[in-house]
C-alpha cells in the first residue's frame, strides 16, 4: 500500500445520521454511523487513497464482477464500551489478519494490517457517540472489499473496493441467557474441505440459507451443519463454531477446511487450557453427539461467536427427534465462560491475554 496520507471529509451537522436514542431497541445490523473508511486498489497503484468520509451509497456498474461471481470478503467484530467509558477494540488485528487470509482464498490482493488498524481506531474515535453505553451493547464493524471490475468473464478483478462501516447494536440476551433449539440438516451443507468454508466470504452465507430456512419452519432457532463428504461430522452451528462438554473434556472439532476459525473459538479455547481443562480440536460425529447425550456424557453445548459470545444449546434434533442436553438449561462452563468473555471486553475483569485495546 503507498503511504499516502488519510483524508478525512466530516459529515456536516445538516447530513448527520439520526441516532438511535432508546438502546433497548438497537437490534442487530439496523444502524449505520455517520462515517466509513475506504481504500481503493489497482494494479498500477495497489491499495491508495485512504479516507474517511461520511457513509454514503456507492454507484456500481451493474456488470462489477462482485454482483457476478461473489468475489467478497468481510469480517465481522466489535468495539465496546468499557466501564470507565473508555472505547476499546477485542482482537481486531485477529479479525484483520483473518480477513487476508480470506482474501488470499478469493483471490483479493491483501491489505495492510497496519494501515488499515489505524484507519478504523480514526473511524471508531471519530464516530465515539455511536458507541453505545448500556451493558451489552457494542459497536459492531463490517471491514468489507468488493470486486469491482466491469466485466462478464470468471477470472479475478484487478479493481477492488475496501471499505469499514460500523454500527450500534444491542444486548444479543437482554432478557438472559436462552439455550436455542437445533436442527441438524442431512439435505443441505454449508461448505466442503477445499471450498470456501474457511473463508469469511458471501457465498458461504448464501449456501447456509436454505437450510437455515428449512430450520426456522420447523421451529427450530439453527442449523448444525454437518461436513459436505460423510455428512457424519459436527461442523458449525448456523454462523458459530460449536464446543461441546463431554464428561470433564471440551471439544470442538478441528480447523479441516471447511470450518470458519472464529476468534471466538480460539479464545475459549486459550481460556479453557488457562483454567486447566483438558481441552481437545477433534472430529465428533452426529452419532457419538447423540449417544454422548443420551447416555449423560454430554454436559454441555454451546456455540461461540462474535454476535452471541457464547449461546448455549438445549436441544437438538435428528433423524425426526428431539434430543435434550442435561437438563436443557445454560450450562455453567457455558455462563462462566460468557461472563469471563463479556467481563474482560468491558474492563470489568482483568485481561490476562493483551486482548484489548484502547481507542479512546
Ligand atoms: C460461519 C461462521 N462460523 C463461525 C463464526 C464465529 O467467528 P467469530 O468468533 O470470529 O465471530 C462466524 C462469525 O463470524 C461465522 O460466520
């Protein structure tokens, strides 16, 4: 990336975005702040032009080669209110790194982490008012880049469009914690081992959503998506990656391909070995799940994700049956493991792992 300098265009008072007063009501995905960063990339130039402007709508051409072939990287992370009323970001280099390698699989030229950091702690210090301040809520932030190429013909871009939009959303529990109901899908898969899987990219959401429309007819909150080969093995559940507490042992399954390597994931399991648990990345199928849980091995499920942190599951359907795990009700690794989470991403409990960092 040349090292040009960042422009910064403010919104003006008239064109400001109106802002959500009643925090209660943010949801999820529905607000946009008053700004976004972009980057422009080019053969000649490579990644140029970083600026902030205020958030606009772009004009496209109906041929740009993302509206084609899906050739798109996202990400997805947040930055949080701290108890002190201080902002800070959770991993987000972690989130930017994983977006290169996700970039290197769509075949998008890779951004400069650095750049691109500073960047977005100058949009989240701009936009500090969108922050929002009541417990549980963050700033969530889509780091995005498009293929822009006008042109008909499955080969990759050479334009590119990156961009950064944010935006207030609310508690994922504001009533508490509810263990979801899952329904394991044996028509549809999510993704294969040499696919795009471990990609965070739009195609992967657009194979999950029928299946995840089958689920949600049948009452169900989530699909458990099995691998795309035997369709015997536990993948993901609906956009999480999924644990499992069977006996004294967590298990969630290795990173094979076709399975997105949350951020999530990998702090419960860095948090699982500080506490000394035994701790295994193994494939569990379908089957040893159902046996697990009917024979009482199976203590806990729970899924792992930016959105939810921690979501735990207390039942599961297969095969046309509904199966429970333990008593159906939260877990307490589960709960511990979201208030240790949530408790370090506010400031209220000390983080031993230098996973914060403050933007403001
Ligand atoms: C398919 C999929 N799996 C897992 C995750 C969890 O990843 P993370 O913990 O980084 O949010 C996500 C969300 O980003 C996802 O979309």
């Amino acid at each position: 990336m040349s090292e040009e300098r960042l422009r910064i265009r403010k919104v003006s008072r008239e064109k400001a975005r109106k802002r959500p007063r009643d925090e209660s009501k943010l949801g999820f995905g529905q607000f946009f702040s008053d700004h976004m960063f972009l980057l422009d990339y080019s053969t000649e130039k490579g990644w140029h032009r970083p600026r902030i402007e205020p958030y606009h709508t772009f004009s496209l051409s109906p041929a740009a080669m993302v509206l084609h072939y899906g050739q798109e990287v996202f990400e997805g992370l947040k930055a949080y209110r701290g108890e002190n009323g201080a902002i800070y970001l959770f991993r987000a280099r972690d989130n930017l790194a994983r977006f290169n390698r996700s970039s290197k699989r769509l075949c998008v030229p890779e951004i400069g982490v650095d750049r691109v950091y500073d960047g977005l702690k100058k949009l989240i210090a701009l936009d500090q008012k969108w922050v929002p301040r009541s417990p549980g809520t963050s700033l969530y932030i889509r780091p995005t880049v498009i293929a822009t190429d006008p042109f008909l013909g499955v080969r990759a871009s050479s334009t590119y469009l990156f961009y950064i939009i944010t935006g207030p959303v609310g508690a994922y529990y504001p009533e508490g914690f509810n263990p979801v109901s899952i329904y394991v899908t044996d028509k549809y898969v999510r993704a294969v081992r040499g696919g795009i899987g471990e990609a965070k990219t739009s195609g992967n959401y657009a194979a999950s959503l029928m299946g995840q429309v089958e689920a949600k007819s049948l009452g169900y909150t989530q699909v458990l998506w099995l691998d795309g080969i035997e369709r015997k093995w536990i993948e993901e559940v609906g956009t999480m990656n999924i644990f499992f507490l069977v006996d004294d042992e967590v298990i969630t399954p290795p990173l094979t391909g076709s399975i997105l390597p949350g951020i999530t994931r990998d702090s419960v399991l860095r948090i699982c070995r500080t506490w000394g648990m035994k701790v295994s990345e193994k494939p569990i199928s379908i089957d040893e799940l159902i046996a697990g849980i009917q024979a009482g091995r199976v203590k806990e499920v729970f899924g792992t994700g930016t959105a939810a942190v921690i979501s735990p599951v207390g039942i599961i359907h297969s095969k046309g049956k509904n199966h429970q795990v333990a008593d159906g009700k939260t877990g307490k690794l589960s709960q511990k493991l979201f208030d240790y989470l949530t408790g370090i991403q506010v400031g209220r409990v000390k983080d031993p792992f230098g996973w914060m960092d403050r933007v403001i």
